[in-house]
C-alpha cells in the first residue's frame, strides 16, 4: 500500500500539482456559484472538481511526454552554455533516470483514465451533455502539445489554455453541479480564462528562448519583439479588470463583484516584474507578503530557478487571489 501511495505522490510532484490551483480554484468558483440555483446537488459537483484535477494533471504530463519526444531537454542545456537564462528543469524526472517515457505515457492515461471515470459518474447524474464536456476537454487538453494539432506549437496554446480552464472549465463544472446554465457564470469565466491564460503567457516569455530552439511557436516566439510581448501581456492583464468592470457597469454582475479590483496591485507588481526580466534578466528579487505563497523558496534558490518562480508564482498566486474574491463575492450575494 505504502508503494502505491508513494507512486501516486511520485507521478503527481512530476504533474506540477503546485499548478492545480489554476484549475481547482476557477472549478470551486463554479461550484460555489452553481449552489445558488433549484437544481444544484452537492455530488456531482464534488466529482467534476475531481475530474477537473485528475484531467488537468494528466494534460501537464501529456506535455511533457510530447515535448520530450519532439526534442528531449538537451537544447535548453546547449542555451545556458550559449549564454541565455533558461529553466532546464524540464522533465528532470527522466533526464535523472528515475522513470521512462513509457511509464510517463502510462501515467498520463491513468490520470487521464480518472478523469473520464469521473465523468463517466456524472453523466449519470446529469445526461449526455457531460459527455460532450469530457470528450471536447480531452481531445483539446492532448492536442495542446500532442499530434496531430500541436496547438501550442502554432502561437495558440495560451488561447487554448484560457478556453480549457476558463469558460469551458467552469460551463463545466457548473453545469455537473446544478443540471443548468447561467450567463453570469460565463461572464465571470472570461476574466478567469484571461487570468489563466497569464500564467501560461508569463511562463512563455521567460521561456521564449528554449521554446524558439525546439521549434515550439508560443504566443511570446510568434512575437519575436520583447517590447510587443509586454504590451500584450499588459492588455491580457487590463482586459481581466476591465470586463468585470464592464459587466458591473452594464449590470451583468451585482457591484459586489467591484472587490476583485483588490487583486489589481498584484497585477502591476507581476508586470513591473516581466518589464524587469526584459530589461535586466540578472536582477534578483525576493518574495514580498503581497505576492502570496512561495513555498520551497530556498530550494528554489538552491537550484537558480528563483528567478522563473517568484513571476510564475505570482501569476499563479494573482488568478487564485481573484477567484478567491470572487467565491466569497458569489457566497455573500446568494445569502443577501
């Protein structure tokens, strides 16, 4: 039992678990706004946050396993000897000889396998509409970095992702939870799925310079210019406010919704940072309070990724930050 229990923790460190709350959180968000209508039952809404999990762990893998086979780990290797800053702690589990390629392929079906299972459970609660959920879900979660589409090799992949884990996440979950939809819900999936989309963003220009070498058209490489990337990281950002705003002010959202502005500072801070990377990569800065949890920090250190993790975790830590405004927004409004 010990064994399995060890192999599960194994197979979920190398799936970035540090990373679900990009997908728990917006899925909670759903459920807790869901639980507002006649038809909400606590059961199948418990289930697809679990799908929601087992899914989103088994599409981080799928990309590792289809990047490694397009070009291992080598060529990020081969930048920091040519003088760029690279993350080359890609896929370290394979490159240490802990585990193969076939035992990751396995691992991401079986992960995967639960998530269908799960939704397997709830379409027995709520019909063939989940189906269809499940079914749209895998095919783009695998064809993100997987053959034949290889999205995330084409300049789409954060578009992808804010689709996956914001309004198709949440239409989701909302729907195995409560049978219905709500245009209220979607509305505040749009800001989520831009929130979401940052951190995939963020992480594409730190990482911009390995991803050109293996031949992986993120939306940063397709840019080419660092100056653009800002810019348009600036307008994913402003665009997440600005749509809660607009939904306020034209009286698609209750003003309560007015407190994710709170959340505002974070997403100067994380942009003032990104312009730091550009401008001055060497520069080091450490965790503040208001940037949330980084755990691990001297480890982090330790392995000179501290440098990719204090932005990539405040992206992080900015999207969880919103939604948690947002739950307790959607709470307080279905009991006023």
């Amino acid at each position: 039992m010990k064994h399995i229990f060890d192999t599960i923790r194994f197979w979920m460190d190398n799936a970035r678990s540090r990373a679900l709350p990009q997908s728990v959180l917006p899925a909670v968000l759903a459920f807790c706004m869901a639980s507002q209508q006649d038809g909400f039952a606590v059961v199948p809404g418990l289930l697809a946050i679990a799908g929601v999990m087992a899914g989103h762990l088994s599409i981080n893998l799928f990309d590792d396993y289809f990047d490694y086979r397009v070009k291992g780990t080598e060529f990020r290797e081969a930048m920091v000897r040519k003088g760029f800053r690279a993350r080359i702690a890609k896929c370290p589990y394979i490159t240490s000889g802990q585990t193969g390629l076939k035992q990751l392929l396995a691992a991401c079906l079986a992960f995967g396998a639960v998530a269908l299972c799960l939704g397997f459970a709830i379409f027995l609660f709520r019909g063939t509409v989940i189906l269809w959920f499940a079914l749209a879900t895998a095919v783009l979660g695998v064809s993100y970095s997987g053959w034949p589409l290889r999205i995330s090799y084409h300049g789409l992949g954060e578009i992808l992702i804010g689709i996956m884990f914001g309004p198709l996440l949440m239409a989701g979950v909302y729907y195995s939870a409560c049978g219905q939809w709500d245009w209220t819900t979607m509305f505040v999936s749009i800001p989520v799925g831009l929130l979401v989309a940052n951190i995939v963003y963020t992480h594409a220009i730190m990482d911009c310079e390995p991803d050109r070498e293996a031949g992986k058209m993120t939306f940063a490489v397709l840019l080419k210019d660092r100056r653009l990337m800002l810019v348009s990281l600036f307008i994913l950002l402003a665009a997440a406010f600005a749509s809660i705003l607009y939904g306020v002010i034209r009286s698609y959202l209750p003003p309560a919704y007015l407190l994710t502005m709170l959340a505002l500072p974070m997403a100067a801070g994380l942009f003032h940072l990104m312009v730091e990377f550009v401008r001055h990569p060497e520069k080091k800065f450490s965790p503040r309070i208001w940037m949330g949890p980084m755990d691990d920090w001297a480890r982090i250190c330790a392995f000179d990724l501290d440098w990719f993790m204090i932005r990539w975790l405040l992206a992080r830590n900015l999207l969880s930050f919103f939604c948690l405004i947002t739950i307790a927004v959607s709470l307080i409004t279905r009991f006023l």
